[in-house]
C-alpha cells in the first residue's frame, strides 16, 4: 500500500535526479581539460560545443611563471631605456590598440637572447623559423588591445607572448560566432603560446580596466609590457 503510494511520486523524482547527476558527469568530464586560468562564455557551455572548448585548450596554451623575476627585470633592464623616450599612442581611431608605444628588436644581451631562445624553443617546432625580431608592445596603464586576429599576410602560424609588470585578461572571440568566448587570465611573467584555430579563427584582445575581469574578479592591469615572438608567414599569404 505504502509502496502504491510512493511509487508513482519518487520514480520521476528518482530519474531526475539521476540525469541531474549524468549531466553533472557529462560537464566534469568535459572540463577536465580546462586550464584554471579560462573562464568560457556561456555558449561554450552547450555540448556540441565541446569539440570548439577542446580545441581553444589545446590551441592557447599558458605557462604560468615562465620568467623569474630576475628574468623579468633583466628584460625591462634592456627595453626600458628604448621605450622611454617613445611617447603613449592614443587618438588613433582606427588602430587596433590605444595607449601604446612599440618597437622591435633583433639583437638581445646574452641573458635575454638564452630567455628568447626558451621562448622559441618552446613555441616553434623544428622546421618553423622564427621572425628575427621580437616585437615589443608597451600598454599604458590606461591602454588596452581591441579584438583583431593578426594579419595573415606578416606572421605565420604561432605567436609566443610574454607578459611583463602587470596580470591582464586576454580574451578570445569566436570570428563567426560571438556566443564563444573565453577570457584568460595572463599572470605577470607567464608565457602564452597561440596557435592554430586560436590564432585564425578567434579575435584577441586584452581588456582595459574598465573591463577587467577574471571570473567575476577585478584584475588591475597597471603599464603591460608584452615581448612577443612570432614566426615567418606562409608564402601562400604573403603573395597578395
Ligand atoms: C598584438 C597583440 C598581444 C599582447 O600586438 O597584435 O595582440 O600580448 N598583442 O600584447
Ligand atoms: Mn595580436
């Protein structure tokens, strides 16, 4: 009798619940592969996007702590001289970055050029040549990056950033699709590499403070010095 009772109530009660803890399976096992360091948007959430969320993870990797700080300040040692006398870019409507200085370099002291060569190791294959220069971006405290994906037509395939001073929030933009997004949070001496559908198929940007937030936290982003490592486009690209 009691059972006649309870049975009709508790056998959807019970199926819910076990799909409740299916779905909760399902979204552990799709996130195990996800750094601590990426927050997706909600529309990566859906599950035929897991195939997109795993190629973001294995296409942008970070290392955290790549540079120790006398590696950090041995490289701000050799730039700062070059990059003070420059002055902030602002008013350029139709740049992608705004308060900025830049600058490029080929030649490096002995202990920078042995951290570059750490850099492009990493980053690039045997086979892939590196770009002799090293591009050095200089963010203003009040500076941020809007989203652009690099011009195919002068670097190739990877682009190998490291991020001095300041943490920042590099995000991610699906070019076709604005529902993905995923925003990263760069620690001060971390290491990112972007590559593949990272790289061609997503915007990046680094947001402003106004915007600067990593999982619901303010990230204050101060004066951001970017060193960047970037290898030759391919041929096809460049005929244009
Ligand atoms: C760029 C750029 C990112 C960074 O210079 O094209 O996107 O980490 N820089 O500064
Ligand atoms: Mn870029």
């Amino acid at each position: 009798m009691l059972m006649k009772r309870i049975t009709p109530n508790i056998v959807p009660k019970i199926s819910k619940i076990v799909r409740h803890l299916q779905t909760v399976a399902q979204s552990k096992k799709v996130y195990t592969n996800v750094p601590a360091n990426f927050v997706f948007s909600k529309g990566f959430h859906d599950p035929e996007q897991h195939e997109n969320r795993e190629s973001i993870v294995n296409s942008m990797l970070v290392h955290a702590d790549f540079l120790t700080e006398v590696e950090e300040n041995s490289i701000f040692g050799e730039i700062e001289p070059y990059l003070k006398r420059m002055r902030y870019e602002y008013d350029h409507w139709d740049n992608a970055i705004h308060g900025f200085r830049e600058t490029e370099r080929v030649n490096w002291n002995k202990e920078n050029t042995c951290i570059l060569d750490r850099v492009r190791n990493l980053a690039f294959p045997a086979g892939v040549n590196p770009l002799r220069f090293v591009h050095i971006l200089d963010l203003d405290e009040k500076g941020y990056i809007k989203p652009h994906i690099d011009a195919i037509r002068f670097c190739g395939d990877t682009i190998a950033g490291l991020s001095l001073l300041t943490d920042s929030v590099m995000r991610l933009v699906h070019d076709k699709n604005k529902d993905l997004s995923v925003d990263i949070l760069l620690k001060r001496r971390s290491l990112y590499i972007m590559k593949g559908t990272a790289r061609f198929d997503y915007t990046h940007e680094i947001l402003g403070n106004e915007h600067s937030k990593f999982n619901g936290e303010t990230v204050l982003k101060t004066r951001r010095i970017s060193v960047i490592c970037r290898n030759e486009p391919d041929p096809e690209n460049t005929k244009l």
